[in-house]
C-alpha cells in the first residue's frame, strides 16, 4: 500500500489554462487552475513551443505551495496523455519514445501533449520520483472487425474521452461492489464532443470517433453527415479545406444551428418557447439515444449498465429524454462532469498501491 506521506502531482495543459493538483492519497489538498491569456500567449507560434513557458508557471505555483508541504514527497507526477500512436488502457511511464512522439507531435499537436514533457522534467529534478500518463484520447482497445470502416483506403479508429469513460466505469463498479472486469457497460460522454463506447469485460472493444466525423453531434462537432453531400461540398470551391474541417469539430452542432455550445443556453431558448432550439436539441439527444442502441448490439443486447457522464449529463432534460429511448436496454446511470484531475490522481494512487495495469511504450 501506498505511503500516507507519498504525494500525487497531477499536470493537465489545455488550450488557454494549465490546472495542477497535488493529491495525499485520493484527497486532494492542493488545486490551482492557471489561465494564459491570449497576449501571454502570442508569442508562441506553435503549442510545443510554450513548454518552457509552462513548466516555469507550473514550479512557481508548486513553490509558493510547497512552502506548506515537503516538496520531495511528490513521488507521482502524471500527466494528462497527449496524441500519440494507440494503446491499451493503462498508465504509461514517460520513457524516451514517449518523449520523441509528444516533442514532434507524431500523432498530431494537442495542448495535452505536453503533460508528459513537464511532468518528466519536473520528476527528473525530485529523486525517487516518476512520470506518467495515464488513460490518453487514443487508449485503443477494438476487436479487428470494428476497425473495417467499408473501403480499404479507410479504417475506423479509437479515438475518445477514455480517461473519463474508464474512471467513471471504474467508480461505477466500485459504488456498486462489482468488478469492471465483469461487466458489459455503455458509457456516454456527453461534453464539447460525444463519444459512445461499448465496454466489454474492461475492454472498449467499439466505440465512435467522435474528434472529427462519427456519431452523434454535439454541442460543438458535426458528427456522421451525409458522406456524398459533404463530398460534394468539399469541392464546390465555396469553402477552403480549413473552414470545413471546422465545420466538422469546433463550429459543428449546436454552434452551427443556435450559435451556442451552451445546454444551458439552449434550454434556456427552449422555455422561452423557441421551437427551432427544442428541435435541435432534441436531435442531438435522439442521436446519442440513437447510438446507445448501436454499442448495445455491439455488447449482443447484454448490457449491465447505461452510463452518463460529461458537463451536459448535468442536464435532466437531456438525460430524461435519453433515458425513455434506452431504458429497455439496459439500466440507465448519471455520473455528471468530468474530472480528469481526480481520474489522474487515481491512476497514480494505483501506482503507489501496485494496482496499475504498466503499458511499455515504445
């Protein structure tokens, strides 16, 4: 078992903010959400190059903490997986490949990526203490058949919120004294994007991409369009590759209909009897619905579990609407919001413990 003494840093960079966390066992006792502003910002030109910019924030909040706490009882860092090449789910040890692909953005360029890079430099200036990721967008765990995509120059891919998605069935299974490992689970993340996933025996064995073209649309992505429509649209000359790639993720769903990525907005739109908003946002609800069914044939209609989470399962109407299509499928959950912080820092509590499924990568 872990040490009461051991201490857990937890790095998380997003696009405009850098939050940390310091966890004493699954408590956390330190949290601080630092905003970049967009001058402080400029001039970077690309996210790999605020590394250093970063990293220095970072160990000046840990400094005027620390003041308070032993800084060398930090023995876990993790940070929050970037894009890299696909894995299994698990915690991953920043090693030099690991390194090479989040410096180069072999996989493409993410805020994210650069929750290792600190994470390892900061370790490297503690002894005894370690990095990780743990549980990143590409955690890959499909049977060959759900990669066919329907052409051989096309495959389906596994890219999805698998850090929200496994904490949320882990502390499902944990609430309710089952094992994960032996439970068929449909997990929805409903947040800026939507990904349904069909966990099977701890395993995603399918799941939508839900990044830039599958499934459901959500508050900000387009989701599956019509194939040949978007074909023709693509070389009509009327939009540049850039705008419609922001069609799809970003300026997609509720944005593109009601200029809001906002459930709260679009219900507020909807009691003030717009009926345009409530028809939208019920397609979008019909549309997860929709999809749930999909993961459920996927699981042989063996479905032990429904579960919502993400920013928008705080939402009754949505989850209401949801649950009347699915109940007969299977049980329905609500685990609202989503935090990473907490999945991370369990994920290194696991490590501490010896409880951590260890991924070589490579």
């Amino acid at each position: 078992m872990a040490s009461d003494t051991n201490l857990i840093l937890v790095i998380n960079p997003g696009s405009t903010s850098t939050k940390i966390a310091i966890f004493k066992q699954s408590e956390m006792i330190f949290h601080k959400n630092i905003h970049h502003s967009i001058v402080e910002l400029a001039p970077f030109p690309t996210i790999t190059s605020q590394y250093h910019f970063r990293k220095d924030v970072i160990l000046n909040e840990l400094k005027n903490y620390c003041e308070e706490c032993d800084f060398h009882k930090i023995k876990i860092i993790v940070g929050r997986g970037g894009l890299i090449r696909p894995v299994p789910s698990g915690v991953i040890a920043v090693n030099e490949a690991l390194i090479y692909d989040l410096q180069h953005n072999t996989k493409g360029e993410h805020a994210s990526n650069l929750g290792g890079l600190i994470a390892y430099d900061i370790a490297q200036s503690i002894p005894g203490t370690k990095a990780y990721i743990a549980d990143p967008v590409v955690v890959d765990e499909f049977e060959d058949i759900a990669r066919i995509a329907g052409h051989p120059l096309f495959e389906r891919k596994s890219i999805l919120h698998a850090l929200n998605q496994k904490a949320v069935a882990r502390l499902h299974s944990r609430v309710n004294n089952l094992k994960y490992e032996e439970l068929n689970l449909i997990v929805t993340h409903i947040g800026g994007g939507v990904t349904v996933g069909a966990h099977r025996k701890g395993r995603i064995i399918d799941v939508n991409q839900g990044l830039d073209g599958e499934g459901p649309f959500s508050p900000e992505r387009s989701g599956s369009l019509p194939v040949g429509d978007l074909v023709r649209l693509c070389f009509s000359g009327k939009y540049p590759e850039e705008q419609i790639l922001k069609m799809i993720t970003g300026k997609g769903g509720l944005v593109a209909y009601l200029g809001t990525n906002s459930a709260i907005e679009v219900e507020k739109m909807m009691n003030e009897g717009d009926e345009k908003a409530g028809l939208i946002y019920n397609a979008m609800a019909y549309q997860i619905a929709k999809y749930i069914g999909e993961m459920a044939v996927v699981l042989n209609c063996e479905v032990d579990g429904i579960l919502i989470t993400g920013g928008v399962a705080y939402s009754d109407y949505i989850v209401s609407y949801i649950t009347n299509k699915v109940n007969k499928l299977g049980k329905v959950y609500v685990y609202p919001g989503e935090d990473e912080m907490q999945a991370l820092a369990m994920n290194g509590l696991m490590i501490l413990n010896g409880d951590a499924k260890l991924i070589e990568y490579y």
